[in-house]
C-alpha cells in the first residue's frame, strides 16, 4: 500500500528552501521551463535535454534563483508598521 503524502527526497526539493516544499518546486521548475522554451540559455554545460527536464535539473542543482512574493509582501508590511 502506496502513502498518500509526497516523496521528500533531496531530488524534489530546493536546495536553499527550508521548507522543502515540492509545490514551490515544481512552481519554479516550471517558471524556468518557460523561460527555456522561450529562447533562455541553460545554466547546464552542453545540455541537449528538453526544456522540463533541463529546467528541473537546474532548480535542483540550485543554479536557479527564485523569491518568494508571499514573504516580501510580509517584510513590506512590517517594514511600513515601523
């Protein structure tokens, strides 16, 4: 019988995200596949891997940088009550 809660393993995470969230995982996975399929040059040497898999292995390795819009509004609201 299989669990129902997600796989945490190193693989389906960010790096520098305490959280170890897949969602945002696959959020900036995505973001970045995008931005591959658009025309972006991988951070990966010598990559001939599709767009996904590339943009996966990017976020991954953490070559991708990424901010969290949910924490800045809360730093801008704490910052405005001083």
């Amino acid at each position: 019988m299989s669990s129902a809660t997600p796989n945490r393993t190193p693989i389906h995470a960010i790096p520098d995200d305490p959280e170890s969230s897949i969602y945002r995982f696959i959020i900036v996975a995505a973001k970045r596949a995008r931005q591959l399929q658009g025309g972006a040059r991988s951070f990966l040497p010598g990559t001939a891997k599709k767009p996904t898999v590339a943009a996966m292995e990017e976020v991954r390795r953490g070559l991708v940088s990424y901010s969290d819009a949910t924490q800045a509004a809360e730093i801008l609201a704490n910052e405005q009550k001083d």
